[in-house]
C-alpha cells in the first residue's frame, strides 16, 4: 500500500493518542500575533534549517536574494538565542513600582524622625534639662557680597570692549 507522502516537517510532529489532529511544537498559539510575513519568513528558514529545502529554495519562496535570505536566517537565530536566556523571576521593576517603593520608605523615615525627636524631648524633660532655643527659619538674610572673580572677569571685558556706554561698576571689594 502506498503511504501519503508527508514533508519532513510533517514527519518530525507526533499523532496524538486516539486523535487524527497533529501537535504543533510551541502550542496552537505559535505565531499568532505576528504577521503573515515573519510567519512565511519563519517556516521557510525552520524549513532549511530542518533539511527540507535549499538555501536558494527558501530565496525564492520569499521572493528575496540569497543574501537576504542569510540575513534573514542570522536575525532568526540571534532572536532564537536570546530568546533562550533566562528570565528574571518576579515581578520587573518599573519607574512607577519604584516610586511608590520610595514614597513609603520616605514616609517611614518621617515618621521615626517624629518619634526619635519626641523621645529626645521627654528624656531632656525628664532629667530637668532645658529645651534648646527655637531656631527661626529665614529670619536671618545674608548679604550677598559680589565674587572678586566675576568683577575680574567684568574688568577683562569692559577693558577689551572700550564700550564708552559700559561704565565700570564701583568695586567695593579689596583685590588681594
């Protein structure tokens, strides 16, 4: 009796028990999100790679140039590689994840900060130790001096510019 004639890559896909449907490596799923394209490209590189067609057969089916189609086949295999690299377990961290993770670690901070400093006043209290003054937030401004480099600077300019409309401001540091 004859036996119908199965490709290669039919024969390589085991029968289940009992069932005339054949298994499909990498599940029923394999390939569905991607174009019919990359599908084509694919199967006609598995199907060299499997010894079912020629280089040059594979070029042709695809309508590309031998060359191409190598370069095809190299990004295939480079995918199939990475592809196999361990995964990290667990959850990824992302900008947001983390953000949060700091938020509440800041707010955990704060709140012990609260609690050390009320400890603090209750031992001061109650060995009889007077509080520190009170220190008053910006009730103290500070006199911004000019910087001797910058009037040095100005100095080098205005002498380069000879700008009569540039008058020399009144220095009233001392230069050293």
């Amino acid at each position: 009796m004859n036996a119908p004639t199965q490709s290669p890559v039919e024969k390589l896909q085991p029968i289940a028990k009992g069932a005339a449907r054949r298994r499909v490596a990498g599940g029923s799923g394999l390939g569905r999100p991607h174009s019919r394209e990359a599908q084509r490209q694919a199967a006609a590189i598995l199907e060299v790679l499997a010894g079912a067609r020629t280089p040059t057969q594979a070029a042709e089916a695809l309508g590309v140039s031998v060359p191409r189609y190598y370069q095809l086949e190299g990004r295939a295999l480079h995918g199939l590689v990475s592809a196999c690299e361990p995964r990290t377990q667990g959850r990824g961290s992302s900008p947001a994840r983390e953000l949060g993770l700091l938020r509440r670690q800041h707010d955990r901070l704060q709140r012990e900060l609260v609690r050390q400093q009320t400890l603090l006043r209750m031992a001061q209290r109650s060995i009889g130790l007077a509080p520190p003054p009170a220190v008053k937030k910006g009730s103290k401004q500070r006199v911004r001096r000019p910087v001797v480099r910058a009037l040095g600077a100005a100095t080098q300019l205005r002498a380069h510019s000879e700008d009569p409309l540039v008058e020399p401001v009144a220095s009233s540091v001392s230069s050293e």
